[in-house]
C-alpha cells in the first residue's frame, strides 16, 4: 500500500500489512493478492471503528506512531479512510533480505521478479535509509571516520572533521554512549523503518529512535 505519509497518522498507515509484509522470495502474485486483502481487512476494521483490530494490520514497529483517535474519530473520516485502504492505488510487496546476520537488504516484487532496491555490494551505501544506517554500523566498527563524516548532515559536517570523529568515538567522554547507541542500532536494523521522500525514522525501542533524511541522492543520519 502506498497511502502518503504526512504527519503522525500517515506515516504510521504507510507501514501498514500486518504479516503480509514478512513475503517470502517465491509466488509473489499470490503474496499480491495477500497483501490486497491485508489492506481489505484494514478497511473492515477502520469502518468498524475497530482500533484493536486496525493495530493487528500494522507492524509492531509502527503501532505507537499510528492515531488510532484521529482515525477512528467520527463516521466521515472513518469511511474515507476505508475506501482508501480497501481499494489503495498500489499493493507493493516488499521485504527484508539478510545476506549476512548484520546486513539486511530491502528487495521489492516487480513485473521481472524481486530485485534488490540497494546494491548489496556496496560497503558504504546511502541510497536507501536501511543502506545507510549499515553504513554507519560498518564504518564505526571499522574506524573509516571519513565515511562516517560523509554520513552526517551537511549542517554537521561543515564544523566537523575526522579527527574530531575519532576523538569522539574511541576516547571522547561519550565514546561509550556511542558505541553503545551503535550496538542498538545494529540489532535493529532489519526493523521497519517509516520513511518518505524526505525523512526516515526507525525505533529503536525505548522511547529512541534513529532519524535520517535524504541529501541530494543520498540518506544522512540526524541521530541514532
């Protein structure tokens, strides 16, 4: 489903598919027709009123992020957003491939089959917010501070240097909390992110989250 994220609500329904999202690597237009009715049962429950039952259609990951309330508020809204995800502009399946246990790649179904979204044998990738996220894991355990420097925002970089990067990391007072942030960050990184064209969150559990947003071509992480 691609509803348009935009603000608390949508960006939550973005993510929307319950376990039709977990498509395995065959028989995709039979996951199609899953993930179509993933959307159909959604719609049932919004009509219905039924916020237990619209929580059961949204990754875990993105459960909190959804208002259920603004929703669910009054029979206008709840009918509008019904049509939409009983009859969405596109059902689109994806997944989360993982080539090793620290590096999972987002693939997608297309008319010639799954294809990889991200070039998996890229190191340093940033074309996608997952890619970039496993950049930064993989340049910080590698002490590749110039990586990690192309990774920050531009507002960041421009009084930032590498030496200050390795300071930061290996004898800085916060070099703990980082290393710390960075081991979290790893265990999570085949998680749902939510994302649009601009920005990208994912939750790190906690209260935490590690957000990104999109430079150019590229994704650079604002925080983790």
């Amino acid at each position: 489903m691609t509803p348009r994220p935009c603000g608390r609500t949508r960006a939550g329904l973005a993510s929307l598919v319950c376990t039709g999202l977990a498509v395995g690597l065959a028989c995709a237009p039979r996951e199609v027709r899953t993930l179509a009715r993933a959307s159909e049962d959604a719609a049932t429950a919004v009509r219905r009123g039924d916020a237990a039952g619209l929580a059961e259609h949204v990754l875990v990951g993105a459960r909190a992020r959804v208002d259920y309330a603004a929703i669910l508020a009054d029979k206008a809204g709840r009918q509008r957003w019904a049509r939409t995800l009983k009859k969405p502009a596109e059902v689109r399946p994806r997944a989360v491939l993982f080539l090793a246990p620290d590096q999972p790649v987002e693939v997608r179904w297309t008319e010639r089959g799954w294809v990889f979204t991200e070039d998996p044998t890229v190191v340093y990738d940033q074309s996608t917010p997952r890619a970039a996220l496993r950049s930064l894991v993989r340049a910080s355990l590698q002490r590749r501070w110039d990586v990690l420097l192309g990774l920050a925002p531009e507002r960041y970089r421009l009084g930032l240097s590498e030496d200050d990067l390795r300071l930061a990391w290996t004898e800085g007072e916060y070099a703990a909390a980082l290393q710390a942030a960075r081991d979290r960050l790893l265990a999570r990184l085949g998680e749902p992110i939510l994302a649009d064209a601009h920005e990208a969150i994912l939750d790190l559990g906690g209260g935490e989250v590690a957000r990104l947003e999109r430079e150019g071509p590229r994704w650079v992480v604002v925080d983790f």
